[in-house]
C-alpha cells in the first residue's frame, strides 16, 4: 500500500546519529534469543553496530 513499511506489534522506529547510538538503542531492547537484521549502506558503519552487539571490539 503505497510503498510504505508495515510495523508489526510493538514495533519501534528511532533515529539515531551513528552506529554506536544504534548500538546502545539496540541494547536496551533486545533480551536473550532475539534476531537482529542490520541493514543499510556500507558507508553507514553498521557493522560497527553489530559488533558492539556482540560485544567485539572494532578493527
């Protein structure tokens, strides 16, 4: 419809200003088990998000 995202129950959208603030956001939601897609540009350094996720240190 539109071309626009359906959000599922409960779902959030938040802007952040970078990976590590994507990082933390992110941290505060998830809990045990949970599944995490990041997607975006190369250029956006998300990667960077995933490893403070896992709790790894950049390269």
């Amino acid at each position: 419809t539109g071309g626009g995202a359906h959000l599922g129950q409960g779902a959030r959208i938040v802007h952040v200003p970078d990976a590590e603030a994507a990082a933390v956001e992110l941290a505060g939601w998830l809990r045990p088990g949970d599944a995490v897609l990041i997607k975006g540009p190369r250029a956006m350094g998300l990667e960077r998000t995933a490893e403070l996720l896992l709790g790894g240190a950049a390269q």
